[in-house]
C-alpha cells in the first residue's frame, strides 16, 4: 500500500503548525536569544589559554534575537490555524 499524496499534505501541514505552536511558546519564554555557530568549542578554548591572563569571561560574537512582543501571539495563532486546517483537508478514499 503506497501514501498518497493527500496523506503526506495532511502530515506535513500538521508538523508545520506544532511547530510553529513549539517555537511560539518558545518566544514567549525568553527575552533575547544569542545565535552563535561553535559557540562552546570556541569559549572553551579560549578561556583555556587565555583563563590566567586575565579573569574576564569571553563573549561569543553572533546576533542577538529579540522577539517583538506580538511575535510569540502570531506565531501561536497561526500555528493553532494550521494543525486545525491539516485535520481538516479532505482523507483519500480507499479505493
């Protein structure tokens, strides 16, 4: 029996409204998030050689992410649209 095309929509359509919900509740739990690429090989290292020189703690460079406050209420909201409307596209018959 192969998954027809209507079962992989409904699929992917779900997966993309949890997890919109998911990065939503995410948003709403933090203030800021530091985007940085080898962020604990580089630190590490860095305060291994450097930790006698002086004791300052070394800060990773990236960008920094601020959601607005209507960014988590969005993201919520049109995941809870999504997930619903994957429920709602019409199931192959069987045939």
């Amino acid at each position: 029996m192969f998954l027809r095309p209507a079962n992989l929509y409904r699929a992917f359509f779900c997966a993309l409204g949890l997890m919109m919900i998911i990065v939503g509740l995410e948003c709403l739990a933090i203030e800021s998030a530091l985007f940085a690429p080898g962020i604990f090989e580089d630190t590490k290292a860095a305060l291994q050689q450097n930790a006698w020189l002086n004791s300052q703690p070394v800060m990773p460079q990236g960008k920094i992410f601020q959601p607005k406050d209507w960014f988590p209420w969005s993201l919520l909201a049109v995941g809870s649209i999504v997930a619903i409307y994957s429920q709602a596209v019409r199931k192959p018959s069987m045939i």
